[in-house]
C-alpha cells in the first residue's frame, strides 16, 4: 500500500464508515477478506439492496458475487475511488449524498449511475456501467412506470 492509501485506511476508520461497511456484511453474512489498495472484501452478501453487483462504504467493498468477482483490476479501481469519497466527506454524510446523485442521475437519464457525480468520478467504464445520454424527463417517468406495471404481483 501507497503512503496515501495508509492514510485514507486510518482515515475511513476514524469517521466509521469502515466500521459501518464491516457491520452491513456482517448482517449481510457476507465472508471478508483482505483485498489490495486498503480494502476489505465482503463477497456472498446476502441482502438484497442495494441493487448493485459490488458497493463499497468506507474501506469495505461488499458483494454478492465470490472473491473472484475482483479479479477485475478496473473494478477495484472503481471501488477504491469510491473509498476515497469517504475519507474526502469526511464518512458516511457519503450515503445521504450518494442517494442525491442516484436520483438526479436517473431524473436526467432513467439510470442510477450515468450523471451521477459519485460514479462518474470513479469511472464509469471501470464500475461496468454504460453512460446514457440525457433525455426529456417524461420519457424517465414513463419508462419507470412501465418498470413498475411489469413487476410480478404478490403471492
């Protein structure tokens, strides 16, 4: 590990969000290991929100997928930049903010992460997601609607 990447470790632990990622993969029964750059891996999380093939909170990347889900160096590139935005907002004022940016982002495209600040900054590409472009927000509402009227109704 980097000098930097030491610093964002104390850092994450010091303002909890580490502790808190370590506490949602635990009551996810997700398995930890250590990962490269600082990072904790939470695979076999079992929960199902958020909706997401890996998340990260603080220094804890957490996933539903087994370890081998980050061979994928530009993934852990992603998550990593992702724990930076921890240390930088200072813990987990990142959740509440990271929600903002989901909404807006999917407001102007119908997509959780393509303007979405947070994820634009630790690279789409490296997360796996494709950039859509800005469209009419009537066009959003009518697609999460048909979304809605699609889902299989209860028992």
């Amino acid at each position: 590990m980097t000098g930097w990447q030491w610093v964002k470790l104390v850092g994450n632990f010091v303002n909890l969000s580490t502790f808190a990622g370590g506490l949602v993969g635990v009551l996810g029964r997700a398995r930890f290991s250590r990962g490269p750059r600082g990072l904790f891996f939470a695979n076999g999380y079992k929960l199902g929100f958020p909706v997401a093939g890996a998340f990260t909170i603080g220094n804890v990347v957490l996933s539903k997928h087994g370890r081998e889900y980050f061979d994928d160096a530009a993934l852990v590139r992603h998550e990593e930049r992702h724990s930076w935005q921890y240390f930088c907002l200072v813990g987990l004022p990142m959740l509440p903010l990271y929600v903002v940016g989901v909404l807006v982002s999917f407001l102007l495209t119908g997509d959780p992460a393509s303007r979405n600040p947070f994820e634009r900054l630790a690279n789409l590409k490296d997360g796996g997601y494709v950039e859509r472009p800005v469209q009419p927000i009537g066009k959003t509402v009518t697609q999460a609607f048909s979304v809605l009227r699609s889902r299989p109704k209860g028992p």
